[in-house]
C-alpha cells in the first residue's frame, strides 16, 4: 500500500436549523400563544486519533467533508433535531494546521484522542422564545447560524521509539526484518524503500520499543532530493537514531557518515543533536581499510559504534540490549518530566 503522510482537506461544519414561528390552534382556544420551536444544532467536525491507521490515504481521495446541518424547528413547542457530530480518525502522529495561518491546531499524538477542528453553527430560536407581555403574539424567529468552514493542512510523523537512516542499501531492512516481524522489501538496489516500515523489537528483558527504517537519504536529501524532506520529517519525533553505514562498501565510511550528519543538520538542528549510534552493517564482507579508517574515526569523535551482521546474527543481540536500555530511560525522563508539569498545573 502506498505511503501517504500529508494531505489537504475542507471541512464545513453543520450549519444550524432555523426558528419556527408557530400559533396554537386549538378548539374553543381563541388565543393561542406562539409554540414555534428552535432550530437544531449543526454537526461539529472532529479528528481522533485511531491506532488502526497507519497513513494519510482516505484523505487523499476525499478532500471535502462536509457535516450534517439541523433541522429546522416546528410547532407544538417542537425542536429540530441537531446534526450528527461528524468523527474523522487519523494516524497517531498526525498534525493538523490552519492552511491559511498555518497554526496549529491539534497535534494527535494517542489513540482516542480527539480534538475540535470545526464547529457547527448553533441552532435559531423558536417565536415561542419571543413572548413577553407586551409582544404576546412574536411574528419572527431566528436564522440558525452558519458552520465553520475551514481548510486545514494534514502531516504525518511517525511515533517510532528509534529510527534507522544512512544511505540506501546500508543494510537497515535486512536488520529490521530478521529483528522484528516487519517485512520490508529487500534487493541489491538503491531505494528499495520507498516506505517507513515499523517494526517491534522485544529485547530480553520482557520490554520491547518501535523502530522505524526509514526510506534511504542521499546527499541534499533537506532540498528535496531523493526520497528527502517527505521522510526525514519521521524521525523527529524518535528518542535515538541508528545510522547505518555500509562496511562492505569500498568508499570512505567516514565521507559517507559526514554527508548524511550534514544532512540531518541542514534539515533542522533537533536532528543533528538528537542521540546516535553508529551500526557497521554488512561486516561478515567487511572492507578492512574502509572499516579501520572509520573505527579510527569513531574514537577519536566520541560515536558510539556498534559492528552487526545481519545475515549471521552478530552482533544484533548487543546492539538491541543497548538500544532498550536507552528507550527505556527516555521513556522514564518524559514521564517525570510529564509529572512534574502536572504538578506545577
């Protein structure tokens, strides 16, 4: 199925029913009062967030929503009935914009998590509304009011624990496909990702994190260039990134790391300091030279390095035992921090 992370939709909320103007008239009742009755409520629109989906896809054919209006109200002190809220669930991780301001709205980040993007137009009054003792017969009534309308911007973040990156064919599927039950596709050719995949790793401690293997970068991937921008946006929300490099390879691995750091840094600052592990991929074909030069490299920068085969399993174990340790104190770091702030509220 294809990956769809961004769309642009209309929405137009309900607009509300209008007042009735209504008289009784009854039998041997010779002055009936009025019983016009209100207007309903127009329907509001809402988003909420839905574990079940996984991408922007439903938006991208429908670009129009449009929720029910009330009814109008009538006699006999009756009241129109108000429209059916209208519910649009999106991917967890999704974040809604004013297409006009570019505000932000809501950013659904749990399942069930629901937020108003338009309200619908309140319902008008009845005549019966309208009687005082000096007006007892009001021959007028109120219009219901418009719905909001408004277009709003959809973008999709992946909410991954981790994120792989590095240069397409740096190994990050194979590893993701024989450490988790994701299966993403597999060849000897650049690009054979076009889509983040999500897997889940269970370490040995009965814990388990999400990892995301993210679609190859290249060089200039910020401007756009490859699979770019659309995809480097998913790994903002990760607390650690694995970046995979090629020890197969026979160019420089430190010229191939410095591009894709250069890349993360000219996409956005949170990027470049966000916490890395280096993963030397593909090392039962190690280059030597290659690999020597870049472990050199790692020392005397501080890169933590890890050294993994996929295809034999070396490796693998160690680096998914460090990783769950890291998620596991960053999750404990945002609920204290989340605690505290509710403590402070």
């Amino acid at each position: 199925m294809k990956f769809i992370d961004t769309a642009s939709i209309k929405l137009k909320a309900g607009n509300g029913g209008n007042g009735c103007i209504s008289f009784r008239r009854e039998k041997y009742v010779p002055k009936g009062g009025p019983n016009g009755g209100n207007g309903g409520n127009g329907a509001s629109i809402y988003f909420i967030g839905d574990k079940s989906k996984h991408t922007l896809m439903d938006f991208r054919y429908k670009s129009i929503y449009k929720a029910p209006d009330g009814e109008k109200g009538k006699g006999s002190d009756m009241h129109g009935k108000a429209g059916e809220d209208l519910i649009l669930p999106v991917p967890a991780g999704t974040i809604i914009r004013n297409a006009e301001t570019g505000d932000i709205i809501a950013d659904i980040t749990n399942d069930g998590e629901k937020v108003l993007a338009a309200l619908g137009g309140r319902g008008g009054r009845g005549n019966m509304n309208f009687a005082t003792p000096e007006q007892r017969a009001p021959r007028y009534a109120e219009d219901g009011r418009p719905g909001q309308e408004i277009e709003v911007e959809l973008e999709l973040k992946l909410l991954a624990d981790v994120g792989i990156i590095g240069f397409p064919n740096a190994g990050k599927s194979t590893f993701i496909s024989v450490v988790s039950a994701a299966k993403p596709k597999i060849a000897d050719y650049p690009f054979t990702t076009l889509t983040p995949n999500l897997g889940v790793i269970k370490d040995g401690h009965g814990g388990s994190f999400i990892i995301a293997d993210m679609p190859g970068l290249i060089e200039n991937a910020h401007t756009g260039a490859g699979l770019g921008q659309q995809f480097l946006r998913h790994i903002e929300r990760t607390s650690l990134l694995l970046h995979f490099i090629d020890a197969s390879h026979e160019e420089s691995m430190v010229e191939r790391y410095k591009t894709i750091r250069n890349e993360l840094a000219l996409y956005a600052c949170s990027l470049k300091d966000k916490k890395e592990i280096v993963v030397a991929a593909k090392m039962d074909a190690c280059n030597d030279d290659v690999f020597f030069e870049f472990e050199q490299y790692a020392k005397n920068n501080d890169i933590t390095l890890f050294r993994i085969s996929s295809l034999t399993r070396s490796g693998t174990k160690e680096l998914i035992d460090y990783v769950s340790d890291i998620v596991k104190k960053h999750k404990v770091e945002n609920e204290e921090a989340e605690s505290d702030t509710k403590k402070q509220l």
